[in-house]
C-alpha cells in the first residue's frame, strides 16, 4: 500500500528565541481507482495527522482532469464524482476516513477510455496565534476509474525554444502511466543522464520532459529505463530521433 506523508513546519518564536516545529499528514493509499469490478463504485481513503497541536480544518472539491499539449494539469470541476465529507476537522493525532464514489455504476458511463478525476484538500486556515504562524499545506489525490484499459506508451526527442534536447513521451492507450525516476541509456547500458521526477501521462496525451545538462547526439540509440516498485524487471523503452 502507498502512503504519502506531507511534512509541515511552522515556525515558532518566543521571546526572540525561535524554533521549528513539524508535523505530519498522511494520506492513504496515494492514488484511487474505482474499478466498477464486482458492482464497486466507490473507494475510500484515510487522512491520518501525527504531532500536531491544534485542529486543522479542510474543504474537499472534486475535478474532471486531463492535460493540455504539453502535459500540464487542466482541472474542470465536476460533480459526478462524490466526496463525503466535503469538509472536514482533523484534530491532533487522528484519522479521518474519506470516502469517494458515483451515484451510478461505472458500466452505466459507458468509459471508452480510463475515467480520470483529482480531489483537492484545501486547508481553511486557523486564525494566528500568539506563539506563532500556522502554514496551510494544501495537496490532491488522483482517482482512476474504469478496467481493462491499458497504456500504450512511445518516445522521442524534441528541442524546446532554446534548443534544448527534450523528450517526448505520449501515451497512445487507454490507461494513464506513471513516469519517476528514470535514466536514459546507450546500447550498453550506460547511464547517458537521470532524471528524477512524477509525473501522470494521461490516455491520449503526451509530456515535454527537459533534459537539463543532455544533449542527444543524432544516430545514437538510447533507451528509456525505469525502476519500478510493483514490478521485478525495469520498464524499458527504445526512444526515436
């Protein structure tokens, strides 16, 4: 299971002495699918806070996501997808269970592609106090929906306005894909540059990713390698002109 931990720090000062202070948020699992599997339409997950000293409050909104041309977030919002509670206090040292789902079943949408949502957890910020400056830490949670689709990945090198080597990767699937940290490779497998980034393709959607400090040389064959966790053996994928 897949767990993503906020820190959080705010800073403290007292009589002109100042201390930081951390907190931690975390929610669980990262990323939410709703398979429509065995009647399922809804999932939920846990919102759990360690070491705080105070309430910390928060509004849920709920977006249809998908991505421009170069892969960056577009955020419709959008009601099919329901959230409980939309808001929320989490008090020190507790967990709060979310749940999410459809009033429908995922069959009756008729999904030609993998159903993408994001929730977005605002904090509403407490008023200050005299021992000092609360941060609010806002973040979102992906929701997929849908099974049996499937991603189906290419990539290339680009040149971005300056002239810098870039690579393109597009998904011509279904399903999303993950990218993380992944290394460009020669034909014998050594290491040409690495790259240490998340980020989502979406189905039909491609990604500019700079190459900061790599310039590909033309003729030469390179790979695409990624670690992943879920699975023994690397992703591997040959990369065109």
């Amino acid at each position: 299971m897949h767990i993503l931990k906020y820190k959080k720090a705010w800073l403290l000062s007292l009589f002109f002495v100042q201390s930081m202070a951390h907190a931690d948020l975390t929610i669980s699992p990262v990323q939410l699918y709703i398979t429509g599997e065995r009647q399922q339409r809804s999932t939920t997950a846990n919102l759990t806070t360690m070491g705080e000293k105070s309430d910390r409050t928060y509004e849920l909104s709920v977006f249809r996501w998908t991505q421009d041309e170069e892969g960056n977030e577009v955020l419709t919002p959008d009601t099919d997808l329901v959230v409980n509670p939309k808001a929320l206090i989490l008090k020190p040292d507790s967990k709060k269970v979310i749940r999410f789902g459809f009033r429908q079943p995922i069959d009756a949408m008729n999904l030609k592609q993998e159903g993408t949502w994001r929730v977005k957890f605002t904090e509403i910020p407490s008023p200050l106090q005299k021992t000092g400056m609360n941060i609010a830490l806002n973040f979102s949670v992906p929701v997929f929906v849908g099974s049996g689709f499937k991603s189906d990945l290419t990539f290339r090198f680009g040149k971005d306005q300056h002239n810098n080597t870039t690579l393109i990767a597009k998904n011509n699937g279904t399903a999303h894909f993950q990218i993380t940290k992944f290394s460009l490779q020669d034909a014998t497998g050594k290491k040409l540059t690495e790259v240490d980034m998340m980020k989502y393709i979406l189905p039909n959607h491609q990604v500019t990713i700079p190459l900061k400090g790599y310039t590909h040389t033309s003729g030469q064959a390179v790979k695409f390698v990624m670690e992943k966790e879920t699975e023994k053996d690397p992703v591997i994928f040959a990369i065109a002109e």
